[in-house]
C-alpha cells in the first residue's frame, strides 16, 4: 500500500492533468510511477503537456517568500544560476495555454 505522501502526490498529478485538459491543453499525460522516463524525458518530470515538461511538488505549506498575493509571479534564482519563475496555474494556463481552446 503505497505511502500518504505518495498517495497525495499522486492526486495532485492526476488534477494537474485534468485541469489541462479542461483547459485546452491536448496532450496531456501523467508519467507512470512520476517517473519522466516512462515517455522518454528526465526522471524528474511528472507531467507532460502539449511539449511542456511540468514537476509537480504538493506541500502542506508554501514558504512566505514564495507568496503570489499581490504579484502574478516570483521570479528568483541562485547565485550564478538560473532564474525560475513561480506562478499560479491559472496565470500558467492564460500565458502558455492562449489560443489552445479558442480563447
């Protein structure tokens, strides 16, 4: 019997790709035990959807820094690293997803 936490993960995943697909994405699967190499990508990626490889990470808690409450989006990286950008998957799906479902 698999783990809470991989049994939460595992939901979160599965919604990520419904959400998708309610909203316009068309290829959109979830890789087999979260593991990327079932479709031929890295490990790491959890969902693929329409060519855009996604890690999904639920926690019971998100750090402060990290708060989208009155920005659209967290732009942050490490020194001498790459800057990533955190977003809600509603802004997600209005900037990568536009025109998917005729909107």
């Amino acid at each position: 019997m698999p783990s809470k936490s991989k049994t939460k993960g595992n939901t979160y995943e599965r919604e990520i790709v419904e959400t998708l697909k309610d909203n316009g994405f068309k290829d959109v699967k979830r890789a087999w035990g979260s593991d990327g190499r079932s479709f031929g990508c890295d490990e790491k990626v959890d969902v693929l959807a329409d060519g855009v490889k996604i890690q999904c990470k639920r926690r019971k808690k998100i750090p402060k820094w990290l708060s989208l409450e009155a920005v659209d989006m967290v732009m942050t990286r490490a020194d001498r690293g790459s800057t990533i950008v955190v977003l809600t998957l509603s802004r997600f799906i209005k900037m990568i997803g536009a025109g998917k479902n005729g909107s």
